[in-house]
C-alpha cells in the first residue's frame, strides 16, 4: 500500500511539474492550420464605422477592447493636431458606443519626454480567444504601455516606448501614472538597427510557459536600418521584461519583415491551441497598395508563419479607401468582430468594425467636409 501511495505521489509530481513548465500544446503550423485559423477569424461582412468624430478638427485610432463585469469598454487614440492622447468609452454590444474621457493626456511640464504624445494600449489582457477578455493586473495595477515623445505633429519626431498603469479600475476615465522614463528607446546604447529611428505601437501579454525564459513578452513595431535609419521600413520585433519596468530587446532580428513599407501594431490572441498574431501591412508593393489587415501563426511566440493568403480587411468602402488597418479582434457569442481604424481619401480617420456573420449596417457617417456643405 505504501508503494502505491508513492507512485501516485510521483506520478503527481511529474503532472504538477510539466503543467508548471508548459502550459500551452504545441502544434506544427502547416499550411491545412493556417487555413483553418483564417476560416475562424475571417470577416467578410463590413458593419461600418461605430466610432467617428464629431467635427472634423480630430481624428480617431487605434481600438483596444477589453471586458468587465458584462460591459465592453474601448481605449482608443485622438489626434488633433498637437499630438495623440489616450482616451476611454463603453458599450453593451461592441457597436454603439460612449465616450467616458481621457486616460492619458498631454503634460503640463514641458520638460517632459513625452509631453506632446501619449499613445497608450491595454497590457497583459486575457488572450484566450472567444474568452474573458479581461484586463488583467500584475503588481496590482493595470498597466498600459505607450509610445510617447515631445515632438508636435502626427506620430512626429522620435518616439520611444513607456509604461503606464493604475491601481484603480480602468473602467472610470482617469490618469494613468507614467514610469518617468521611456523604457525602449532608439537613443538607447544598446540599440537594434531595426529600431533606431523611432518606435510605434506595442502589445503586452503574458508568457505564462516562459518560452522567452521571461515573464512578459511586448511586441512593438519601430522603424529602422543599419545605414540609412530614417529611411528604414517599419518592422515587429520583441522585447521581454520579468517586472513590467525593465525591458529589453529579444532576438537578433525582427519577427515580421516585409523590407519595405510597414509591418505593424501587433494584437496576439490565443486561437485554436495556436498563437495568433494580428497585424496591418502597407505599402509593401508602393502607395498604391495602402494599408491592410494580415495575420501570423506560431506554436512558441517567437517564430512566426506568415498568412500568404487574402487579406482580413482591406480598403473596399468609401469610408476605408484610404486605408483601412490596425486590428483589434474579438469573438463574443459566436460572432468574430474585427476593428480598424478606417480612413478615407478625404483624410478623415475613425473606427470600424467588420464581422464574421451579417448583422446588418452601422448608420455613422463621417462628419460632411464644409466644401461638401456648400
């Protein structure tokens, strides 16, 4: 009787063991798993736009969507000329929206880093697909993180990456509190040559099996080149952290490379016992390509298999034939909702929403321009 006591003992040891090392399957990204991810996230139906501004002095961006207590609640970026600010709204059905106030705003001190620009994203939210969708804490905060700098203009100067967080619940508009310092920089002495121009969008999970032997994975994209930085495409790479403070760069190179244009603002989720990396592209052929939504597949998180597919949205109504990119993707009782931030050729920038079963169409429209008023 002992001795089974103890194999059952070992043999629990060993489940506890394994589950504490690799929480996550681990399966061979074919191209039959690429299909079947796209078929699970595709949304051919465009509802339209369901956040527009209401005059034509600002412009809307970027959609992150998280979930508390039955309620959907939306950050999202304006710029009005000055620089972009981090703002908050609400919304019992993911389609209509409220806006509740600003979360980050510009500083009054002058001397600060990022004065002029605060674009801020949720951090370690629950990625399960179809699942809680809950903003999650470490270090009881909910943390944001952020590309800053102290230029005007839009996404002007040189930008570097922050971190941002709150002890109180993000589901109020409130001020974040800021670490006082960028946390990845291209002034940094330690600089990649795919990053040492300037720094956009990141995206913060939490690396619950370690495969980077890190706590936190941030994927950011930033523009750079080994001779010419400026001039460089826009790429995604990684950076780790195992206190949400200290970053630093992962890898030797970055994880989505298409060499010219942009490869951007990354939003990861877990589908299907596999990672999936939303993305947009743009201008990988010339302008004339503008910008779209793509997806990448991966069973660890650091290498990834691109989509060579069709896109997941791309510019088809009047409102997105500018552009129409930078997911953030959600699945709620059955339906997928793919936001973006939709923009036309009249320059106007707001956000819509593209799903995966027809549920009819948004009645927003951007404000009329004065010359379409006469």
């Amino acid at each position: 009787m002992r001795k089974l006591k103890n194999v059952i003992i070992i043999s629990i040891s060993i489940v506890f063991i394994g589950c504490g090392t690799s929480k996550y399957k681990k399966r061979d990204i074919t191209n039959d798993v690429m299909l079947e991810i796209y078929n699970e996230i595709k949304t051919p139906y465009k509802y339209g736009l369901v956040m527009v501004p209401t005059d034509n002095s600002y412009k809307m961006d970027c959609p992150s969507v998280f979930k508390k207590d039955g309620k959907w609640y939306m950050t999202y970026l304006i710029f009005e000329g000055r620089g972009y600010e981090t703002w908050l709204a609400e919304s019992d059905d993911l389609l209509h929206w409220k806006h509740l106030g600003k979360v980050m705003s510009f500083s009054k001190d002058s001397t600060e880093w990022d004065v002029n620009q605060k674009a801020g994203y949720i951090a370690l939210q629950d990625p399960t697909w179809g699942g809680s969708y809950e903003w999650k804490k470490y270090d009881d905060k909910y943390w944001m993180s952020y590309f800053g700098g102290n230029t005007t203009g839009y996404e002007a100067g040189i930008l570097s990456m922050g971190m941002a967080y709150s002890e109180n619940l993000p589901t109020t508009a409130h001020e974040f509190k800021r670490l006082p310092e960028p946390v990845l920089s291209p002034h940094d002495s330690n600089v990649k040559w795919w990053d040492n121009s300037t720094m956009y969008k990141s995206s913060v999970i939490r690396d619950v099996a370690k495969e980077t032997g890190h706590e936190f994975i941030m994927y950011y994209n930033a523009r750079g080149d080994s001779i010419n930085p400026a001039k460089g495409a826009e790429r995604i790479a990684m950076a780790v952290s195992n206190d949400m403070k200290q970053w630093e760069r992962y890898g030797d190179k970055p994880l989505i490379n298409h060499h010219k244009g942009i490869s951007g603002d990354a939003f990861i989720q877990r589908i299907n016992n596999t990672w999936v990396m939303f993305y947009f592209g743009a201008f990988w052929t010339g302008w004339d390509q503008g910008a779209f939504n793509r997806f990448a597949v991966s069973n660890d998180l650091i290498h990834w298999k691109d989509w060579e597919g069709d896109d997941l949205i791309n510019s088809t109504e009047d409102y997105d034939n500018l552009f129409a990119h930078k997911s953030f993707v959600v699945k709620d009782n059955g339906i997928v909702y793919h936001f973006y931030c939709a923009v036309n050729k009249k320059q106007q920038r707001g956000i819509a929403v593209a799903t995966s079963k027809d549920i009819g169409k948004s009645n927003l429209h951007f404000v009329k321009l004065d010359d379409e008023k006469k």
